[in-house]
C-alpha cells in the first residue's frame, strides 16, 4: 500500500516519438486512482496530459526525435499539477485558432487546447510558450 499522505512527484524527459510518455501517464492515473480520485478527474487528466504530450511533440519539436519532451507532474489527494515543456520556439495562445468559429470547422487544429481548457481546472503559459502547465483540482464525489 503507497503513502498518500505525501505528494507523489516525477519528472521524465523523453524524445519527441509518438508513444513516449506512455508510462508516466499510466503512473500518473494509477496515483490517481491510488490516491481514491473520482474517475471523471481521472479520465480529464488522461485526456489532457496526452493532448499536451502529443502537442509538444507535434508542434513544438515538430517530430523531431532529436529534441526532447520534459513533464513534471505532482499528485496531491486533492490536486494535479503538470509541466509539460518541448524545445519548440514557442507560441502565442491568441494565433490558436478556435474551431468553435465557422471559419475554422475545418481547421485540423485548436481542437486539443480547447478540450484541455475545458477539462482541466486551470492552464497557463510560460512566457515564451513553449511550457504548459495545468492543474485539476479534484471534484466533489457525486452522490
């Protein structure tokens, strides 16, 4: 049986391959679901954290397995924190095209920040926008 008192804290770096990352985010959930957290946080931060991962080693290091991927994550009983960095240059949040527009329906993009902004509790940037970080704090149980 793990402590659960403590906050359970990783950091990995890994190339920019498709697929990698998959263990922490299985280390992750598994804390989660360790640590008692309701399973509609659980799949949130499953669909979030794959969405940054993805995104990093798309736009970020644009596949380029040379370059790496750095996530830092902490798991508390009551909340989530990840950090996931590439060595992209970076981006301003406002150029992501919103596919809520008519104009951008086709647009293949902007779909997976959206969904994080919607599931997670908070997002934000550093400011060269090449770092992202998002907290979930856990919801109350349902009756």
């Amino acid at each position: 049986m793990s402590d659960t008192s403590r906050t359970w804290i990783r950091e990995d770096v890994f190339p920019s391959v498709y697929g990698e990352g998959a263990d922490l985010v299985e280390s992750i959930l598994q804390t989660m679901k360790e640590r008692l957290w309701p399973e509609r946080d659980i799949f949130a931060v499953n669909l979030a954290i794959v969405e940054a991962i993805t995104n990093a080693i798309e736009h970020g290091n644009h596949c380029n397995a040379g370059k790496s991927v750095t996530v830092e994550c902490r798991v508390s009983n009551d909340l989530v924190h990840i950090s996931v960095r590439d060595e992209g240059l970076g981006f301003a949040k406002d150029k992501i095209p919103d596919p809520r527009n008519d104009d951008n329906i086709e647009c293949p993009t902007g779909r997976g920040v959206l969904l994080i902004y919607g599931f997670m509790t908070k997002v934000w940037y550093n400011d060269q926008g090449n770092q992202f970080f998002m907290e979930k704090v856990r919801s109350e149980d349902l009756p």
